[in-house]
C-alpha cells in the first residue's frame, strides 16, 4: 500500500545494547515485499562519513516515494553514544535536538510516514541476554567488549536516553516506547503502532 500511493516511510529503531532491536526488525520485515524495503545498520562513521556533517549519511539512505527505510540505530547516536564517549563537544550534541527535529520535519513535509522505536530493558534482563550470548556459539558475535563498556555506563545512558525521548518526540515523528523484557510482546507492539499509524496515513 506504501508503494501503491507513493508514501515513503522511515522507521528508526533504538534501545540498550541487547535490547532485541534486530528481532524485532526481523519480525516486523518477515511478510514484508523485499522490494520494498531496506534495512540500514548504523555502525560509527567511517573516514569519509565523518568528515562530513553527522547527518549526511543517514540522507543517503532515506526512501524515495513509495519505500521503506529501517534503521538500525540512526541520527540519534549523536546524542547517545557521540554524548557519552565524548565524540562530540557538548556544544554539538545539545544543538542536535533541534537539527533533528529540523531534518524530521523535513521528511513529514515530504509526506513521509517517521516513526522511532525505543526497545527498553532493564539492566538485569540485559545481563542475562549478555551472559547468553557468551555461552551460545551461535550468538557469541553479538557481544562485544564495547557492550560491556557501555554497560558500565548505564546510569548516564539512562540519563542521555530520556532527554533524547523528551527533546525529539514530536507529533510528526514520534517515539514509541516498546517494553523489551518480553520479546514476543515487543515484536508484537511493533507490529500493532506499524500497522496503526500506517493505517492513519494510507487513509
């Protein structure tokens, strides 16, 4: 239906680190038309990327009318993990709320369908899913020593996390917050606000 009126649309998917932000971009792609649709992962910028403004990646990537972007972690890194680790001055990430509230706009006038998921869990869930990955060899690529880096960190990821939901949830581009602890339901809620607000817009 997307493609059929010429609708783009980009969903943006953040959260903790194991929070299961691929499973449910999994979940949410599985019946989906291949053609339709690109799934982006968001990895630090590399040499050519960085000696541009932090956003002019992410442009690369939004959907012409009628498709579907999903980022794996977006533009919000800027004010997460740039925050955190110091890649960016203090300056910079407080005036990247409004340059993302900006380039969001910029999307809704184009008449694009933005919505942003943040998949929480709570720090003894995310243990366990770490201590999981470790012991499992099929999984044992998900973890990294930065995840337990940022692990340590929690309280001020925590602390980044809600002024980012608080700053950047507007009416044309709105967070949804997804309880993550139970997978399936997470997978589900997904499902139901993607169908929801896609229903609104393809009226």
């Amino acid at each position: 239906q997307f493609y059929i009126k010429g609708i783009p649309c980009v969903l943006a998917f953040e959260g903790m680190d194991a929070a299961g932000k691929g499973g449910a971009i999994e979940r949410l792609t599985r019946y989906m038309d291949p053609r339709g649709y690109e799934v982006i992962p968001t990895s630090a910028p590399d040499e050519t990327e960085i000696s541009y403004n932090y956003l002019w990646r992410f442009y690369r990537d939004f959907p012409n009318k009628g498709r579907i972007s999903i980022f794996d972690r977006s533009w919000y890194g800027r004010v997460m993990v740039e925050r955190i680790e110091g890649f960016a001055e203090e300056a910079e990430w407080k005036r990247a709320y409004n340059e993302i509230n900006q380039m969001e706009k910029h999307l809704n006038n184009f008449g694009t369908l933005v919505l942003k998921f943040f998949v929480c869990i709570d720090k003894d869930e995310q243990l366990e899913r770490f201590k999981d990955r470790e012991q499992e060899a099929n999984k044992l690529y998900k973890i990294t020593d930065e995840d337990w880096r940022n692990r340590d960190k929690w309280d001020e990821y925590i602390i980044a996390m809600n002024e980012m939901l608080v700053r950047t949830n507007t009416e044309y581009a709105p967070w949804i917050i997804v309880e993550g602890n139970d997978k399936q339901h997470a997978r589900l809620k997904v499902l139901e606000k993607f169908i929801e607000y896609g229903r609104k817009i393809l009226a």
